[in-house]
C-alpha cells in the first residue's frame, strides 16, 4: 500500500444514467411483484408512483448539492460540507452505510434464489459466495469495465420488459384481458396505511439515483453530469417501474396467494408461455447479483472510500489501487460483510433495513438543501421554489413513509446502527472534544 492511485475520471453522462438504471434494476417489478400485490391490495402500481414521487423531489436535492460539491461520498459529503457539521455529516453517512453494506446481500440473495431454482444442485449459500467473488472481480477491474457490463445487463432487461408488454397487450386484443385503473386504485380494498407501508419496501427499488452520486469523482464535468444523470435516471426508471406494475396488473385469472413465486406465477400463464418465464428467470439470475449487486458493492465502497479517506474511519479504506484506479481495500471491507450477512440475514428484514438508512439519509439531505441554498445562498424567488419548495415535499413524503411506513424490526435495528455511529464519532473526537476529521476535498481533487 506503498503508492497510492487515484480514482480515474472516465465516466461520461449515459454511463451515469445506464448506471443508476442497472442499479434499480429496471425488472424488479416482476420479481417483487407477488409480495407487493399482497401488501397493496394489487394496487402495486400506486405504490410506485408515490415512491416516484418521493425520489423525484430528494433528487432535485441530489442534483442541487451535486453542482456544488461534486465528490465521491453523495449524501456523507453533501450533508457534511452544506451544513459545515461534520460529526452530522458522518450520521447520514453512516445511515447511508447502512443501506449500502445490505443492498449486495439483498442482490445476491435474490438472485441466488433464482438461480438455485434453475439449477437446484448447487445450494442457495454456495451461490451466493459465487456471486460474490464475480461482483468482487469486476469491481476491482474498474467502473469502466463494470459500465460496458452495464450495457448488456440494459439490453437483456428490455427485452424481458418489450416482451411481456407485447404479451399482455396482446391478451387484450384478443379479449383475453382487459385494462383498469385497479393497478392505481381500488376503492373496495384502498387503505392509506397498507399503501405507505409497501411503499417502503418500493423505496427499495429507487435507490439507484443516489448511487450515481458515488461516482462523482470518477465523471466528466461531474457539477453538470451527475445532476442531470439524477433525475434522468429517476424519470426512466419511474416509467419503466409503474408500466410494468400496470401489465402485471392486468393479467387476468391469476390468484396471488396461490403463487407464492413470480416465475412460477409467470410460466402458469398463457402469456408467453414457458420460454418467457425460462427466459426471465434467467435475466433475474444476472440481474440482481451481477448487474446490480457489482453496482451497489461499487457505491458502497465508494462511500467507504470518502469516510477513510477523511480519517473518520481507517484510512486504509481511503486507499485506491495504482493501477485499477480502484479503492480495492474498500472493495474486499464490503465483498467480505456480503458473505456474512448473505449467509445469516432474513431478505425481508433487511428490505426494510436498508430503506430506513435509505430514508434517514434522504432527510438529512433535504434540509441541507434548505439550510445551504437558500437560508445561506441567494433568497430569489427562483430559489424559494427550487431550494424550498422541493426539498420540503421531498422531505414530507420521505418523514411520512420513515415514521409510517417501517417495521419495529426497522427502527430497532436502524436505531442501534445510529447509535454506534454516534459511538464511533465519539472515539474519534475524544468524546466530542474536538471535530470530526475531514480534508479539503477541493485541493484533493484538483491534485
């Protein structure tokens, strides 16, 4: 660890957007979709677009401060140096750690699910190790060589989507379905709480946004990119998400509590017949390990990165690979916490355990916007809207779902990684005797 790299500016904007795309997997709906119907009452599709909602507004927040302070950390950074407090910035970051150091394990349990199912001789443990030594390769290799992935993990993905479109439109064609707004809204079943409580769990999918702001160091004119590839990403990604949840919900006949499984649910079905499910479950498989579980290991560490390199955790994390450009310390941190938590954590608690770091971070994040931008920045009308307005409804819609919509299983588990971050930051201030440590970002990266 002798000589020291330096991350490698080698992104441009599309690979920003195809980045958080692949990260929110673009056909999480069809894997998510059976336990959602029965958590919405089959109103899957209102579920996203409020969870649309809430991230479009944090994301104006995410471009905002990402034209200000374009560096690697996103939310660790932006609350840091907007608020000048570097012991709360550390607290959202840690929240976001949170999120990060769970979303490979969610990935690689997901996919290694699927893959057992196709091929049953090698066990769901086993799969999950190999998985992880994949995403761990790749993420050594570089983001440049994980973006070229992208692009083919992008393709596979729309064709599953442009397929079962063509399917269940067909189906109406023909007589054999038919469209309604019960996706949206059912008046018999509508019950606000049950909407806002899977509504949670939908936040789960939109958390690709933000891990573009993990590669702002690693971007061209990252002050312009990384906002514009925010809420481009969100947009793309709404659409595709609540489109999707709306031809699910249009396929007729289907009795969810009879089919506990999406592709089960899908090979019953005329539509497509057994080659679409064969075909979707094995785009499921590279998906959400590969895809996506190289993404969220690449922002993780990232985030990782930015807190060693500032000294509040080791500094051995802030150490890049000369010749990969790469943080590999970084890398091997969260490779390692993926096999552990892969091998003895439930995937339905830590759902709700990453979006309670997801939604911590986020609020912490809008009222930075506020304090930052407008109560310290220019007080225009132009900015009472966009540095107010926005955040306050990003704000509103993430408090409502954070204080509504998790799990005590959550909030006792969140709390208590709070708590040790709090317990972290003491030590590392002698009990808050002294600030939290941190460099002058600018100078670093202009070096």
């Amino acid at each position: 660890m002798a000589e020291q790299g330096k991350l490698q500016r080698s992104l441009k904007a599309g690979d920003l957007v195809l980045y958080g795309l692949i990260f929110m997997i673009p056909i999480a709906p069809i894997a998510y979709y059976v336990d959602q119907a029965g958590g919405t009452s089959g109103m899957v599709a209102l579920a996203y677009l409020i969870g649309a909602l809430a991230m479009l507004f944090t994301g104006f927040s995410y471009a905002a401060m990402s034209k200000r302070f374009p560096y690697a950390g996103s939310v660790y950074n932006y609350v840091q140096k907007g608020l000048e407090k570097a012991d709360v910035g550390f607290i959202a970051g840690w929240s976001m750690v949170l999120d990060y150091i769970l979303l490979p394990t969610v990935t690689n349990l997901v996919g290694a699910s699927y893959a057992n199912a196709l091929i049953p001789a090698i066990p769901v443990w086993a799969w999950t190790l190999i998985f992880t030594a994949i995403i761990t390769t790749v993420n050594v290799l570089g983001v440049k060589f994980l973006s070229r992935l992208s692009r083919v993990f992008f393709v596979l993905q729309a064709i599953v989507i442009v397929w079962l479109a063509a399917a269940v439109i067909y189906e109406v064609a023909t007589g054999g379905a038919s469209f309604s707004i019960t996706p949206f809204y059912n008046a018999d079943a509508f019950d606000a709480q049950t909407i806002v409580s899977a509504t949670g769990l939908v936040v789960l999918s939109f958390l690709g946004f933000d891990a573009i702001s993990t590669l702002a160091e690693e971007v061209d004119e990252p002050r312009k990119t990384v906002g514009r590839g925010v809420i481009a990403s969100i947009a793309l990604i709404s659409l595709l998400f609540v489109a999707e949840a709306f031809f699910l919900g249009s396929i007729p006949g289907v009795d969810y509590a009879d089919n506990p499984d999406a592709v089960a649910l899908m090979s019953n079905l005329t539509l497509g017949g057994p080659a679409l499910s064969l075909f979707t479950q094995i785009v499921l498989v590279l998906s959400f390990p590969l895809a996506s579980g190289e993404e969220c290991m690449a922002s993780a560490s990232r985030i990782l990165f930015s807190m060693g390199r500032d000294g509040v955790l080791p500094k051995q994390l802030g150490y890049v690979h000369p010749k990969f450009h790469t943080p590999v310390v970084a890398v091997g941190v969260i490779a390692a916490l993926t096999c552990v938590l892969s091998l003895c954590m439930d995937l339905s608690l830590l759902s709700t355990l990453v979006a309670f770091g997801a939604l911590f971070g986020f609020l912490l994040l809008n009222v930075t916007v506020v304090y930052r931008l407008f109560i310290k920045g220019e007080r225009t009308a132009k900015s009472f809207v966009t540095h107010v307005v926005s955040p306050v409804i990003g704000f509103a819609v993430c408090a409502y779902m954070f204080f509504v919509g998790l799990s005590p299983a959550a909030w006792a588990v969140g709390c208590a990684w709070l708590l040790a971050g709090v317990v972290i930051l003491a030590l590392r201030t002698h009990g808050f005797k002294v600030p939290a440590p941190q460099i002058d970002l600018d100078a670093e990266v202009a070096a």
